[in-house]
C-alpha cells in the first residue's frame, strides 16, 4: 500500500476508534469518574507529538474528510477557556472566490513584509514558503467572539484579551490532535485581519486570530522548518526561564 494510503488510514482509523466512537459525546457525561491513569509509555508517546507537530505549508493534495475534520474541531473544543467561553469560531473555507481573496491578502501583506526585511535577511525571506495556501486541501479561520454570552463575563473584566487567549488554546489542541490524526496544519497570520473578515463575511467585532491550511502533509520532521532552513533556530530551553 503506497505510504499516502497507509497515512491517511492510520488517521481516519484512529481517529474514528479514539474519539467518533461509543454513545458518550466527547468531553463525557459530566458524571465524575475516575479518570485514567497516563502510564510511562502514554508520557513518551505524549513527547513525540510535541516533537513532530509541525507547521505544514507543503501539502499533498489527498482531501480529507469531513467527518475528519468536524471531528477535529470537535476534540478541539475540549480547550480551556476563560469561564468557560467557548469563544472560539471555526470559520471553513471552501468557496474559490473567498480563498482567492485571502489569497490577495496573503501576497499584498507577504510582499510588504519582504520589503521591510533588513538587506541581509531580504533574500532568505523571499526563498521561504510561508503558507500552503494553493495546495491545502482544507482552510479555515478562527476568529474570537469577544463578548459572548456563555461564560457571563468571568474571568475577563480585567483582561478581555483572555476570549482571544482562549481560542488559540482551541487552535493548539486542534493543532496537535491533526498531527496525531496523520494530518498537518499550517498557520497563516500574514494576513490583514480587516481584509479576511471581509472576505469570509463574519460579524464586524469578532477578533481574527489566523487563518489555516489544512491536508496530508508531504513530509513529516521532528524540526522546524524554519530552523531547517536557517532562518531561525530555538534557543536552549534556561533562556526562557525566568526566576524571582
Ligand atoms: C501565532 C502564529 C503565527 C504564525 N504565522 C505563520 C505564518 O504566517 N506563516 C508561516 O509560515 N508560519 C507561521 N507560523 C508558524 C511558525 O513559523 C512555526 O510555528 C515556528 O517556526 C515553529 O515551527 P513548528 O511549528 O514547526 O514547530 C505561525 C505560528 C504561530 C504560533
């Protein structure tokens, strides 16, 4: 069986056995129960995907299905989020007249980011492929409800970025649970928000919070692309820990 085959099979087989089956709705009963115990094997397993979640912007053009990925917003939507909001929007993208204007968007604000770059980055910037916005096979938005209802205001009188807070927690659940379904997500942020609200035609006050192609990824990489391609590289994890 060609490797494509065997991919997107191991996905849709585990997703289906893991999440779609059995009468209980993800997220459960709401009864308590005891909850499972994650063993040393599960924690290593857990560190792998960390480890291979990629940013995808090369995609092969498999589609995928869309219980797939309804079942993906769906675990998705067991994030955290402030009083328990729910804020996050999933906004899907399929019409061409609607993709081609992000598209617009993506070149106008893709061009003036190369010309702002410094004369020493200004070549590597233009080699690199920063969405896989002609090749993925799914898009879609997310956008943050800023004022909803559900949750009654808690926890965010002080700070109202917290509904935006809330749907990028959504959107890393939704980014790991693809990896671990075989597939792979790439996200787009240069974008104009104003520009991709107009073009998806959502209420005027919900905040952007990025646009995503989603498809079988060509190939899988425990490292970042842009550290393969030199463009950056991560740091040793004590820089970022700051103690007082
Ligand atoms: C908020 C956010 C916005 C991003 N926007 C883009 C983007 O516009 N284009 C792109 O190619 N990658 C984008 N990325 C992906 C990052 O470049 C990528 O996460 C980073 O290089 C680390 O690679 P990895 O995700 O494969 O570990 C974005 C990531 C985040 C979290």
């Amino acid at each position: 069986m060609p490797a494509s085959r065997r991919r997107s099979g191991r996905g849709i087989r585990w997703w289906r056995r893991k999440w779609r089956s059995g009468a209980r709705a993800i997220g459960g009963t709401g009864a308590p129960v005891d909850g499972p115990v994650f063993d040393d094997a599960f924690r290593a397993q857990l560190l792998e995907l960390f480890k291979w979640r990629r940013d995808v912007r090369r995609f092969r053009p498999d589609p995928v299905p869309a219980d797939l990925l309804t079942g993906l917003f769906e675990v998705a939507g067991l994030a955290p989020s402030v009083g328990l909001s729910e804020a996050w929007r999933w906004v899907t993208v399929d019409n061409p007249a609607r993709r081609a204007a992000v598209r617009a968007s993506f070149e106008a604000c893709n061009a003036e980011a190369l010309a702002a770059q410094a004369a020493d980055c200004a070549d590597s910037y233009a080699r690199l492929k920063l969405a896989g916005l002609d090749e993925a096979p799914c898009h879609f938005a997310v956008f943050a409800e800023p004022h909803p209802r559900q949750g009654h205001g808690l926890g965010r009188a002080t700070m109202p970025e917290t509904t935006a807070y809330s749907a990028v927690m959504a959107v890393h659940t939704v980014w790991l649970a693809v990896r671990a379904a075989g597939l792979g997500l790439g996200w787009v942020s240069i974008l104009d928000p104003a520009a991709v609200a107009a073009a998806l035609d959502v209420p005027s006050d919900w905040v952007f919070i990025g646009y995503f192609c989603l498809g079988y990824p060509q190939a899988d990489s425990d490292h970042p692309e842009l550290e393969r391609l030199g463009w950056e590289h991560r740091r040793p994890f004590g820089s970022t820990l700051i103690r007082r």
